[in-house]
C-alpha cells in the first residue's frame, strides 16, 4: 500500500501508511463519540487531580475536538514508541531504515535484528519503556494543564493512560510484537536461536488464534486483522530465520549454479525447443559471451506459438536484474532479491558479469542442506 513521508527524525524518514490516512477520521469520531468519552472519563477522572465535566466534553464541537486530539496524539506515541527502538539500535550499531505508521500501530524496519540476546533485548524493550514515558509524561501534564482547558486535560490523561496500554499489550509474547522478542531473546541465551525463534513464533501463533477466536464472537474487525498480522509476522520470521541458518557460512558463489545459456539472437521458437528438451524454465541470456539478461518460461506466455520464430529471445528477455557480488553473504543476496521482487540477480565480478543466480539455485541449496541436517543425528 501507499505511503506518504511526513518527516526525518534522527535522519530516519516517518512514514504514515494509506491505511491510517484513511482509518484517522473513523478513529477520531470514534474517540470522540458519547460512549467512549463516558467510558473514558471515568477512568481520567480517577487518575487526574481534578474531575472534568462530561457535559462540558460532549458540549457542541468539544467531542469532535477530543476525537481529532485523541487519535492524532495516539499515533505521535506510537511514533515514539518506534523511535525508542531505534535509539536503542543505534547504540547497538544496527541501523532503522524508516518507521511506518499504519492502522494497527507502527513498524520500526532495522537492518538487521542482532542475534546476540542482551541486544535484541535492549532493542525490544526500550519500545514500551518509551511509552511508559510517555504515559508517565502525559500523566505529570494533568497537573500543569489549567482548568479552562478541559478538552485538553481529558486528552491529555486519556494519552497517559493509552500509553500505558500500549506498553502493556506490546509486551505480551506474542511473537513479533516486543513481549515476542523479549522472550526470544531470553530463550535464545540457553538454547539455539532458531530454536528459540520457532518456539516464541508457536506462542505467537497460539496468541493469534485466540485473537481470531475474540474477533469472530465479538464481531471485532481489527482483532481479526491484528490475528492475521500476528500470524503472518510470526511464521515468517520462523521461516526467515531458518533459511538464515541454512545458508549460514554460504556466498552467492556456492548458490551459484551451472545456469544454461541460450544466445540473445535466437528465436523464441528456438527458446521453446530448448525448454523442452533441457527441462530447464530459466536460461541466461548472452550475447557476444556477455551475460546481459534472463529469460524464463513466461516469455513463451506473451507469444503465439505461430509467431515464435519470428522472435528473439533478446525482445522477450528480462534486462532490469539487481547485481550482486559473488563473494556476497548469501542470505543478504537472497534479500535483494525479495526486497527488488525479481526472480534472478546478475553476479558480479568487480565490473565483471560472471553468471545468473536464481530462485530455483536457492531453492536447490535449502532442499539439500535442509535434507542433510534432517539425516545427521543431533
């Protein structure tokens, strides 16, 4: 989905997801409607030196006031929130790309998440420490905001209290919120870290289903997204982690296999021949013994049988590869290649191009190396 750039904190752009652009003004009446100010001011009320007025609060465009200062407040927190991880990578040295707002909360995306546990830790916890921070910042402010400004004093306990929330409902271990990787990082210090990874992803998975279970008897859409999100996070980075380990120690140049050529001035029909006969779905493309594309068996799909030989190759070709180098880290090539969607990389020599590393050569090594470490005894 889209997302607009609002701003660079510490150089790391704030981004804001077409989801919460179009889910802010249903929040904010929300927020601002009769039942939630009633439920709310209770509980502000019970907190803050001073009672404010409900009548005062659903007066003329005061709910809406609350509703617009209620939700836009919320996501600064979440802002912060993901900003907390970030300082706390910084001194780890692990850098934060870009934090993404959305309508379930925020996404603070790391370059790297350390393995060492005191680090993912450190990295993890200081999101809900920021927002007991904030929560206990917002809390101080009821004693400073006047009484002439009860919208703002109800906001502002309102914040102090969903910051604590939010602290709160992000530590529980399910896996990949911040309770999640908490708890990776303290199974990690006594057993393998994919190991400890698949265990606080069960968890995670076990918390989704009961998400799921809440959202189906509660007609509750966004617990039924958040199990979604939960699931899906969780199974991923399970599996992301196991390639990890299965292509520990590897460079692009083991993954790299013996790619089958077909000359860019052949024609399709040729192509076609080849596929058939080879078995083979995905050749390099050359021309004059340079390396300059990839064809693959959807090429066959945008031309006519009866018009193949009047094709070349080098017009159904795929040019626009990313590069990597063949001394690169496997797993770090492989994620260039998710991060660009492409299904082959050009490999790299210094400005050499010496091959074409694909999906299918992936695919290959973790079939074999899985396979292997399945038949030797632990």
């Amino acid at each position: 989905m889209r997302k607009f750039t609002v701003g660079r904190v510490w150089g790391i752009p704030i981004r804001i997801d077409l989801s919460l652009v179009l889910f802010l003004p249903l929040l904010a009446w929300l927020l601002g409607s009769e039942v939630q100010i009633d439920t709310y001011a209770g509980v502000v009320n019970a907190i803050a030196p001073r009672a404010y007025d409900v009548a005062t609060l659903h007066a003329g465009a005061n709910p809406w006031l609350v509703g617009v200062l209620a939700a836009v407040g919320l996501f600064v927190g979440v802002a912060l929130h993901e900003l907390g991880h970030a300082y706390a990578g910084a001194r780890y040295g692990v850098e934060t790309e870009s934090i993404t707002l959305w309508l379930l909360g925020g996404l603070a995306s790391l370059s790297t998440i350390p393995r060492d546990p005191e680090q993912e830790f450190g990295i993890a916890i200081a999101g809900p420490v920021t927002s007991l921070l904030v929560a206990a910042l917002c809390y101080a402010g009821l004693y400073v905001v006047p009484p002439s400004l009860p919208v703002v004093g109800f906001v502002v306990g309102w914040l102090a209290i969903s910051n604590a929330l939010l602290a709160g409902f992000n530590l529980l271990p399910a896996f990949p919120m911040d309770g999640g990787r908490v708890l990776r990082a303290y199974l990690a210090r006594s057993r393998p870290y994919g190991v400890a990874t698949r265990t606080a992803a069960r968890i995670g998975v076990g918390f989704a289903v009961a998400f799921a279970i809440f959202g189906v008897l509660n007609f509750a859409p966004l617990f039924l997204l958040l199990a979604w999100f939960v699931y899906s996070a969780a199974t991923g980075e399970s599996r992301t982690v196991l390639i990890d380990d299965l292509l520990e120690g590897l460079t692009v140049r083991d993954v790299l296999a013996d790619t089958p050529t077909i000359d860019a001035k052949a024609s399709v029909q040729a192509f076609a021949d080849r596929v058939l006969a080879d078995r083979r779905t995905e050749y390099a493309v050359t021309e004059n013994g340079r390396v300059v594309g990839v064809v693959t068996l959807d090429a066959l799909r945008g031309v006519r049988e009866v018009e193949r030989d009047a094709y070349r190759v080098e017009e159904v070709m795929v040019r626009d590869l990313p590069s990597v180098a063949h001394d690169a880290d496997a797993f770090e090539a492989l994620a260039e290649l998710n991060e660009s969607n492409a299904s082959a990389a050009f490999v790299v020599d210094g400005e050499e191009r010496v091959g074409v590393v694909t999906r299918a050569d992936y695919a290959s090594v973790l079939q074999t190396r899985q396979a292997f470490d399945a038949t030797v005894p632990a």
